[in-house]
C-alpha cells in the first residue's frame, strides 16, 4: 500500500451485495448494490455509483484503447445500508441469538438482515 495511512476507527457493518443508499457527493441518494469491500482503507465499491472514465492503452481487450467508465471507491462512512425489510436507510445493531450467533438488524423496523 502505497504510503496509504490505514483507518483505526471501526468499518460500518456492511457486506458484499447489500444494497446501499449514498448519503453525500455528486451521487447523493443515489442507491445501489456493493460490489466489492475494502475493510483496511474502509472503502466500498458500489455498482453504477462514482463512475470514472479511465483512459486505457490498445491492448486485447480494447484494440482500439480510449476511455472506459468504471467504478471508484466510496468511503464507507459515506453511505448507509438500505433495509431489505422496510426498504429505508438505516443504522445498524447487533442481535445474538440463544444459540450465539450474532446478526444484523435494522434499527428502524427491528427485523434482522442476514435471513440465511
């Protein structure tokens, strides 16, 4: 990691494929699902949110080169997870169950998130 200082504080409960609302910048209220997770530098990379347009030498993929769009990081901070149960932004506890396993609820509804 290139002179990259990493983050002490706590990364927010969130996981690859749930869907996510962006709470700041040019894509505010912008929602969409988390393709990819980066827990040390506490990024997220969200699918159709902070479009780049990349400039790419001609290669076999792209024989002609040019631009291509694609993704970048969001900070985690910057978004909220979406509630699967009564679809809004929401904060996120904890429940442990009587058999010790520790899932993630919506703070509005109650209802928990990880149904496997």
């Amino acid at each position: 990691m290139k002179n990259q200082k990493l983050k002490s504080q706590a990364f927010p409960p969130i996981k690859k494929d749930d869907k996510v609302l962006v709470t700041v910048g040019k894509d505010k209220g912008k929602s969409g699902k988390v393709i990819k997770v980066d827990r040390l530098l506490h990024r997220v990379y969200v699918e159709n949110i902070n479009i780049i347009k990349k400039a790419v030498k001609p290669n076999q993929t792209a024989p002609q080169g040019g631009f291509i769009e694609k993704e970048n990081f969001l900070d985690a901070s910057n978004v909220m997870l979406e509630c699967p149960n009564c679809h809004k932004p929401t904060r996120i506890s904890h429940k442990i169950l009587e058999s010790g396993k520790k899932l993630r609820s919506c703070k509005k509804c109650n209802e928990i998130i990880d149904q496997k």
